[in-house]
C-alpha cells in the first residue's frame, strides 16, 4: 500500500495538564495531512481535567479516541500499549501531549515512513518562563516562520533553532541503523505490525525512564533500523519539572540487560493482553 493511502495513528499521552493538551490538539488539528486519527493516552488525569481533556476533544476534524486508567503512578508505557490497542491505523506515531506540532509533522512523517524502519524525531525545549507565556496567552507557536523562532533563541526562549532546518539527508538518514539512543516518544514513527512483532511497551518498565529505550533496543533486536527525522520533522517541547524517578536505577539497570541479549525481543508484559 503506498503511504499516501496507509491511515496513520497518533498516540498522544497526557496527564493532568489540559492546558498543554488544548495546545498540543490544536496544532494537530490543523495539519496539512488529514488522513490520520488521534488516540488520547491519559495516564490517569484527575476527574476535573479528564473532563477538560474530553472537551478539548470535541471539536477535532479527524476521529478522536480515549484510553484512560487510573492514577497509580507514572504507567506511560501501560496506557500507549491500551490506546494503541484501540488505533485502526498501519502507522503509528507517539507524541507527548505537551508537544505543539508544526502543520506539516503528520504529512514530513509519512514521507519518511519506510517499510523495516522506525523514526525518531528530535524536540526543541521551550524555557519555563516561555512555557508560561505560551500557556497562558494559548500562542499559536504552529504556524510561525523560521525567523520567529530565531527571535526566539536569541532571548533564550528556547534551546536550538537547528531544529526547525529541512535538509533533504537522502541516505544519510540511514546511517546508523542499530543506533537506540535519543529516540523518545515524544517523537516518534514505527509500522503498527513491528509494534506489535516486538510486543509494544514492557510495563514492567513503571516510573519514570526508559520504556521508550527499551521499546526501540527491541525493535533494533527485532531487525527494525533506524531512519533519521532530525532535520525534518521537530515537536515543540512545552517546559515542566521533571517526573518522579525513584525507578530511575532500577529500569536503567534493566535496559543495561537487555542491550547485551540481542535475542530478547518481545516484552515480558506488552500489548498482547488487550488484544485479545
């Protein structure tokens, strides 16, 4: 099926911040490429802002769909695998729901989408006190030009500009193929089939860190190379503190283990249980 046709899914994680949310929607809904739906992975939001997220749903121009479970701590790779579970697309991408997009992310995605590859986009980090101001006055950042946010990096407002470049890199983006690191899913382009052959997100991996390195390293063992996004496709990364990461040790040292089995590809605790 050629990518023009395939039906990409975008998986969208939040938790307790409809305010990135209504932004991150926003940016989504107004991408050149239409034929894509959204699958919103809410990782336990309280019941005031589960209502604010579903109304921020309400007025999207392409299907809209909601995983939800409650809050027992940080379970991202747990409520990716449930809302990919209820996606009908062939191509999947993961962003975080504090991330605005440009209007054309879904179209440059599709574009790089090749059979046996993953892709992994990289993020331009707005400062705390930007993020405030973007919050509260609801900027629209998606449809700035590039000179804008060079003004931007000027005042520190963010942390790069390269970013926002589109260097056509050919065959460079393949260059490292068995390459994990820096590939998150704030970010990030896999076929839907390699998703499931590598058994989606290990939720043993709970708290903080690692889940998305440890998804790609089995994708890697599983045959599926690397293609390079940087330069094509960046997401505007909204500021907050850091998460929790008392796990942090404990998955790290987990991911150590797995990086020497090149055999282990399927997660132990994965998608598998919601498909039934």
């Amino acid at each position: 099926m050629p990518n023009g046709e395939i039906v990409i899914s975008v998986i969208v994680t939040t938790y307790n911040w409809p305010e990135a949310l209504t932004l991150c929607l926003g940016s989504l809904y107004v991408q050149q490429d239409s034929r894509f739906e959204i699958i919103i992975a809410d990782d336990g939001s309280n019941a005031n802002n589960l209502a604010l997220n579903k109304a921020c749903c309400e007025n999207s121009p392409v299907d809209i769909h909601y995983a939800y479970h409650e809050d027992s701590g940080f379970r991202a790779g747990t409520i990716r695998n449930k809302a990919v579970a209820l996606s009908r697309g062939e191509y999947l991408l993961f962003i975080d729901g504090d991330c605005v997009l440009l209007p054309d992310f879904i179209a440059k995605h599709r574009r790089l989408a090749a059979m046996g590859y993953f892709v992994p986009g990289n993020r331009v980090l707005l400062s705390p006190k930007f993020t405030q101001e973007v919050i509260g006055q609801q900027l629209s950042l998606h449809y700035q030009p590039f000179y804008y946010f060079l003004f931007l990096r000027l005042q520190n407002k963010i942390n790069r500009v390269s970013a926002f470049l589109q260097l056509p890199l050919g065959f460079l983006r393949q260059l490292q193929p068995k390459k994990w690191q820096k590939a998150m899913t704030c970010n990030l382009g896999v076929w839907k089939n390699d998703f499931l052959a590598v058994n989606g997100f290990d939720e043993l991996f709970e708290g903080w860190g690692y889940e998305d390195s440890d998804l790609v390293i089995r994708l890697i063992h599983a045959g599926v190379k690397r293609k390079e996004g940087r330069f094509a496709v960046p997401v505007l990364h909204l500021w907050h503190p850091q998460n929790d990461r008392q796990q942090h040790d404990k998955n790290f040292q987990r991911l150590q283990e797995r990086l020497d089995q090149p055999d282990f590809i399927s997660a132990k605790q994965g998608i598998s249980q919601y498909l039934e």
